[in-house]
C-alpha cells in the first residue's frame, strides 16, 4: 500500500486476536529508510458455538464447539446449569479453555438424569488487557424430567449509536426459548454507563474521537 506525505492508512479483513507485521518506509533522492514492527489486532464477537448436549448415564454432557471463524479468536467456552429447582448439589458454572486443535469444551453435569433444569452454554474471546474481551450470544439447554433436551439459541442485539456530541446512547434487546431476558452491560474500565430505560443507558462526557468497549450479555431465567 503506498500512502502520500503525512496520510494513514486502514487495514481491513485482518484476524481478530493475532499478530500481524508492518512494514513502513520512505525515501527520496538521498535515500530509503525503513521500518518494522509487529501488531495485534483485538478480539471480535465469537459467532454462536456449535452445542450439543446428551445423558452419560446419569450425567448431562455438554459440547461446546466454536464457530471456525474463531479459531484464531475464541479462548475459552463457560456453561451455568441449574436443575431440581436451584438445589445447591446441582448447579454447575465453570468456564473451560477451548482445545487449540478441536476448538470444543466437554461440560459434565454430575447426576441430574430425572431432573428439570436449564444451562447457558457460550465462549469468550479474552485479549491481552483486561478490557479487550468479549462473548458470544448464549445457547440455552432445556432440560426435561423425562430427559427430553432442547437446544435453543439466545437472540441478543446491541447498538451504540453517538448522536449528541460527548454522549453515546447504549441500546438493547434479548429472547430466548421463553421470552425477552436480562441483560448485563459492561463498559471500558472508568466509564460508567447511566441508566435512561430499562433497555438503554448512555456514556456521558467522552471526548472527540475516543473509543469505548461495550460488551452486553443476556442470560437465561431458571425454572
């Protein structure tokens, strides 16, 4: 790419979550001059994993698999579980790395054959700071007590949108298998984002230019 005196230049299309090289020179008459360096780009929005959940026995197996669009993007998957109406023996929450080679996670839910419950299944693609990570829309399981399992997957949509100057509105909407569910929203750490509704909030006071971290999650309600 060649760009004039003073000008910047955009990449696009690049992997989220690797390490790319730059290359940037110049030259004249008396000379070229060159220099390198190494980037990474941030994490992005897993797509929705693959999930599949079946009985071992007495206990549920869950799959999580993401999308291979992540392979170089998601690091790790998270399942919660509750079944026997929240019973404290039978509540699972753990978050998994994801195998390099497979990109999957094997969730075991210890002994809950006979039992209604209700899991959230998603992954998460984590940076190298602390604020640069975000999660995919969740899947929830539905678990019957006759061992009929239903696969469903979270509908969430977020917008941000900076029509007032210094002021960014926040916006969003969640369903899942039993209707509109609640939403968590988490912003660039020292920003704090007012509540204006009981699906909206805004960012007050940002500069021209500057750039927030927005990352929503909705959850499945238990039975």
């Amino acid at each position: 790419m060649s760009v004039g005196e003073g000008r910047m230049c955009t990449f696009t299309g690049l992997k989220p979550r690797t390490v790319h090289e730059v290359v940037a020179a110049a030259g004249n008459a008396v000379g070229r001059r060159e220099s390198r360096f190494s980037v990474r780009t941030k994490v992005a929005k897993p797509v929705s994993p693959a999930v599949k959940a079946t009985f071992e026995g007495n206990d549920l197996v869950i799959g999580v698999t993401a999308d291979e669009r992540d392979a170089t993007n998601a690091t790790d998957a998270r399942v919660w579980c509750v079944t026997g109406g929240g019973s404290p023996g039978r509540y699972l929450n753990v978050d998994l790395p994801l195998d390099p080679v497979t990109r999957s996670a094997r969730f075991v839910l210890p002994g809950v054959k006979g039992l209604q419950g209700t899991c959230t299944a998603l992954v998460m693609a984590q940076g190298e700071d602390e604020d640069d990570w975000q999660a995919s829309d969740g899947t929830v399981i539905e678990v019957a007590a006759s061992g009929r399992i239903v696969v469903t997957r979270i509908d969430l949509r977020v917008t941000v949108v900076s029509r007032l100057k210094g002021k960014v509105q926040v916006k969003w909407w969640a369903r899942g298998p039993k209707g509109s569910l609640p939403v968590s929203v988490r912003i660039s750490k020292g920003k704090k984002c007012i509540s204006t509704g009981p699906r909206s909030c805004e960012v007050r006071g940002q500069k021209s230019g500057a750039t927030i971290v927005v990352v929503a999650n909705a959850v499945s309600g238990w039975n």
